[in-house]
C-alpha cells in the first residue's frame, strides 16, 4: 500500500483504528527467535503511528515500543506502547458504538467507510487495485444478494477484500 493511501485510511478510521507501522527491534536472529519461542515479539517491537510518520522517509529505533527519530528533521519522536493505544481505542470505541451498533451494523459501517474512502480519495480513484477491489465488492454485493448467508459475512469478506487489495494485515479486537 502506498503511504499516500495508508495515510488516506488512517485518517479517514481515526479512533476507530490503528494503522501502524510494524517493525522488530533485533538486531541478530537468535534474539528474534528467542522472542518468537517466548511469545514476546510484540513487546519488544515497534510501532509508530502512520500519521505520526506522513511525509517523513526513515523511522530510527533502537529500543521496543513506539520511540524513535523521524527522518529528515531527526525529531524524537515517543508515543504510547501499542497495547497502550490499543486498550484505549478499545475503550473509547466501545463507548461510542455499542450503544448505538449492533456488531453486524458496525462491521457494515466500516465496510462502507472504506467504500467511501476508495471513491473519494482522488489518489485512490485512479490506482488499478482500487478498480479490481471495486470489482471484488460488486462481486460479493451479487452473492450476497443470490444466497441466504448473513449480511456481516459479506461485511466481514469486503473488508477482508480491502485489506488484501492493499496489503495490510486486519486484525479485529473483540
């Protein structure tokens, strides 16, 4: 996925989603496979927002978490852990939906939001995975109306489609 695009994403599902960089802060292979056996990559990983990197090239780091320097201004740059932003994104989510959307109706909503942002974005509008991704959700719009399965299937397989097309890896918090 092109910066331009993620950015796009991460702005538009602001407090509804992270979107984040992901990168393993070893420096030789028996410390990545000792974190892998342990079950620890993720605390000793790091993971600095996508909007908090726009228009900068390089993240250095050198210890876990979200700290480090943005490249070109060589900024420091320290937000919170992920679980951190996770466990308050969760949290703040949870109070503004739940309430109001049913899991299906939100699933449906994100679905929709990401329809959106694939019209809207002129950066998107052009790109050829947007048009074959557009073609993708015709398809399931069409199964979808041809069969009995429930509408939060064919929620779920849209945004999955997405996520694919664009080569980010969706992982739901429940």
């Amino acid at each position: 996925m092109s910066p331009i695009t993620l950015e796009a994403a991460a702005a538009k599902l602001q407090g509804r989603a992270l979107f984040t960089y992901a990168a393993p802060v070893f420096g030789r292979s028996q410390e990545l496979f000792k974190h892998m056996t342990l079950g620890s990559i993720v605390q000793n990983s790091t993971f600095p927002d996508v909007l908090s990197l726009k228009k900068h090239k390089a993240w250095y780091y050198n210890q876990p978490g979200a700290v480090g320097v943005v490249n070109q201004d060589f900024e420091l740059l320290q937000v919170e852990p992920l679980e951190s932003r996770i466990e308050g994104l969760v949290g703040e989510y949870r109070n503004q939906t739940e309430e109001n959307l049913s899991p299906s109706a939100a699933l449906a909503d994100l679905l929709r939001e990401l329809q959106a942002l694939i019209r809207e974005t002129e950066s998107l509008v052009n790109q050829p995975r947007a048009a074959f991704l557009t073609e993708e959700w015709r398809r399931l719009t069409v199964l979808n109306e041809t069969t009995d399965a429930p509408a939060a299937l064919f929620s779920f397989l849209g945004v999955e489609a997405f996520c694919l097309y664009f080569n980010l890896m969706w992982l739901t918090i429940a």
